[in-house]
C-alpha cells in the first residue's frame, strides 16, 4: 500500500492534534503528502528483528520483552512505522544515534524524520518500556516513495541471552531521583540502556533481554510465602508474557553463546526468605533448564549485592562446575560504588554504565571474548555496488584516515564512514585539493568502510 489514504481536512486534524500530543516525536511534516511515501509491510525480508517475536501472523509480528529491535537500512529522506502498541515508549536509533523518544499511545503512524540526505541510513526501533500485559503489533516502515529498502544489516554472529529482574528491564533507570510516579516509571524505564544492552553493544552481538521487573527465582518481591506461585521460570518459555495467550517461544530459532542469569534480588528483598535449599535446588533446576535448550552455552550467574544472594549464587556455580561438570558456568557480582538512583532506588544509567564494564571484564577472563568487531561481519550491500577503480584511495597515519579523491570527483562530495554494520559514524566533504580526512582517535578497534554510493567504498582497519 502507497501513503496514506486521508483527505486533506482529515489529514491537518490529525496533524494538530498529533503535534499537540507527542511534542518529542518528529511528527507528519506538513511538506510530507500520500504520494511522497511507499509502504514496506513487515514481513518483507530487509527488516531484521532481535527479541522474541512472535510471526504467527508474518505481516504483523507480535512482541512485548522489552529491549526488542526492529532494525532497517534505507534511502533518506522520509523514515516512519506503522505500530499497534496501546501505551508504549519507543527509542528511535538513525546511524547507531539516538534521534527521539516516541510514545505510541492510541494513534499507529509515526514520522521520525524527513529531512535525511538521500543516501541509505540505518534505523533501529527499540521497545524501551516494560508491560508483560499487552502486545505491540508491528505494521511495517515508510520510506520515500519510489525508494527501496537496502540489504538487511549483516546480524551479529554472538548472541546473549539475558533472563533477570527489573535490573535487567532498565526499570526507571532515567529517572533524576528515586521517588517516581507511575506514569515517570513507564517514561523512566529503558532496557535500550540498561546494563544488558550496554553488553551486547560492547561484544558487538545481539541479544535477547528477558526481565521482568518483580521476579525472583523462587519468590518474587514482597510476597507473603517463601515460594511464589510463578517466579521468572514460570515466564521463561512464553513468547509474549502474560499476553500470549500460551505461545510458547520455540528455543531451536535462536541458540545464544552465553546466558546472563540475575535472578536473587527479589528472592531476599523482604522477609520471608526462601530457604537457602529452595533457592539453591531451584536455581539448579533452572541451569539445567536453559542447557537443555543451549546445550553449548556458557552461563554467566549474577548477584546484586545482598549477602545471602550472593553466597548463594557462589555456591550453586561452585557445585555446576564441580559436582554437575559444568566447567562453562561462572560468577559476576555487581561493581561497588553504584549511586542506585533510578526509581525506586535502582541502578541509574551511569550505574548500568558500570556494570557492564565489570561484566565485560569477567566475560573477557572467563570466555576469551574481546570487544573488537568480528571481522566475519557481511559487507553491507552499499559496499559491495560495482565502481570505477580508483576513485578513492586511503591510508591510514596514526589517528587521521587520509582520503584522496580522483579528479572526476567533484569538491563538496560527501564522504561517510561507517561500520561493518552499516551504521555511520562520521562524515566529511571532498576538499579543494581532492583531499578528505577523518579522525579515528576515539574509534574503537575494527573495520571501517569509507566512501559513497558514487565514488565507491575503501576497507579500512583499525587495529591499535
């Protein structure tokens, strides 16, 4: 389907009233008419989703962990979704960049932006907001009319599981203090910074975020009896939380490298404790649960910092590797020093900063993982257009990336720099003297791609 189909009086009432709503959202821009859009349903293959889905129904894929990414390269200027999600916060990533915060409330067409240059760019849609009690319904993407999609993004060959607690679901981690209303929890809470996805980032992976805010492995927070009715494990297999109506998420589709388990914290946040066998007992069920599904993968078990908790957690992983042989499950306990100023009294963003960085250093030690990019990355399908030999030359000099154009390119041409994900990081023009430079001080390891569709792209590798 092309554009909209809204008459022209409809069509401004919607706009008023939409600006009035969402002032942090790119709203329709008035420039903007049916003609200037071409709708790309959901299921079309150049979209790449991370999280539990549900594809039930292909043109309308169903989610609601939150950290779920609905990612897309495409040509500027116009980008914007068709989405179904009640009352929902969504962060909207252009070029590996944060852009706007949208909420999606009753309405279902969203305009992030329409002023992009016309080169591809990459957008990343991220489920920030926590609510195992509705469903989002993902329609599809508009783009400029006549325009296509780019190649999906090359995925991430790691792959991390993360099964924990509101910790986990970024819960009122914006926050700028500790006392929240409901409606600033859901405004507050994003799993798209929490320590989680700060992980993934750093190891260059994808993921998989399973927190649910309140659960405990045995007890869930402030219940009366030392064993709930349905801590996180009774969750673990659904698809779609509580929403799903008993869709069962299918464990052959996505086998992750590694499993981060933080599940304690509600368990010994109030009295009555579960017995330490309960927990223990519980906790090793659990384990061998998840290697029945990823009979490869290493589990990394988490503690927040309460005593019991965290003896307890030493013990069950002493007993995996030892007692049960299971030499790939280790221990990671939160840094010291965390503010714990987020709603609630929960880790702020700056903390989960912190504990990403702790549990980078024990993945480091504990998998032989490190943080540069693998080079077993796809080109992007923009690197890979046929082009004039020549037309761009480089060499790399300490922390400046040299660029030397050939004649037939004109000055003023813009050069970007992207990663082997096709995400940007840097642009430059062609100068006078056929010459373009970059700085790579603070790029991390990797390889880089420099160029244009019209001149072509050159590799280059950051190795220090």
């Amino acid at each position: 389907m092309r554009g909209w189909k809204l008459s022209a009086i409809y069509r401004q009432i919607f706009l008023m009233l939409f600006v009035v709503a969402f002032p942090r959202l790119w709203a329709v821009p008035p420039s903007i008419t049916p003609g200037d859009t071409v709708f790309v349903t959901a299921e079309d293959p150049r979209i790449n989703y991370y999280g539990r889905f549900d594809f039930s129904t292909p043109a309308k894929p169903r989610f609601n962990w939150s950290g779920a990414i609905i990612e897309a390269v495409f040509p500027g200027s116009i980008i914007g979704m068709r989405m179904v999600h009640g009352n929902a916060f969504y962060d909207i990533e252009i070029d590996g960049e944060h852009d706007t915060t949208i909420s999606t409330g009753t309405d279902s067409i969203f305009f992030f932006r329409s002023d992009l240059s016309p080169e591809f760019h990459t957008v990343r849609i991220i489920l920030r907001s926590e609510d195992h009690y509705t469903v989002g319904t993902f329609i599809g993407l508009y783009i400029t009319h006549g325009k296509e999609l780019g190649e999906a993004p090359a995925r991430p060959e790691r792959k991390i599981e993360f099964i924990g607690d509101s910790y986990t679901a970024g819960y009122g981690i914006e926050s700028p203090g500790r006392s929240c209303s409901q409606n600033q929890l859901k405004q507050y809470t994003n799993a798209g910074l929490a320590f989680a996805a700060n992980l993934t980032k750093a190891f260059h992976a994808q993921s998989i975020i399973l927190g649910w805010s309140g659960a405990g492995m045995v007890r869930n927070y402030g219940e009366g009896a030392k064993r709930s009715s349905a801590p996180f494990p009774a969750h673990y297999d659904q698809t779609l939380g509580d929403a799903g109506n008993g869709v069962n998420w299918d464990f052959t589709k996505w086998e992750p490298e590694l499993v981060v388990i933080c599940l304690g914290t509600n368990d010994y946040s109030t009295t009555p404790y579960p017995d330490d066998s309960m927990y223990i007992g519980d906790y090793h069920k659990f384990i061998a649960r998840v290697l029945g599904n990823y009979p490869d993968a290493a589990i990394l078990c988490v503690s927040t910092g309460n005593s019991t908790f965290e003896t307890n957690v030493k013990r069950v992983v002493t007993e995996e590797t030892t007692t049960l042989n299971h030499p790939r499950v280790c221990f990671a306990p939160y840094p010291q020093g965390l503010s714990y100023n987020g709603c609630d009294g929960h880790p702020s963003v700056e903390d989960n900063k912190k504990i990403a960085a702790a549990f980078v250093d024990t993945i480091m030690k504990n998998l032989d993982w490190d943080t540069t990019a693998p080079l077993a990355v796809t080109i992007p399908a923009h690197a890979k257009k046929p082009r004039t030999a020549g037309m761009l030359s480089s060499s790399l000099c300490g922390s400046r990336l040299q660029l030397i154009a050939a004649e037939s390119i004109p000055p003023g041409t813009v050069i970007s720099l992207t990663n082997l994900r096709g995400e940007l990081v840097d642009r430059q023009e062609i100068r006078a003297d056929r010459g373009c430079v970059f700085s790579m001080n603070r790029r991390s390891k990797g390889i880089y791609l420099a160029g244009s569709d019209r001149c072509g792209w050159v590799h280059v590798a950051v190795m220090r």
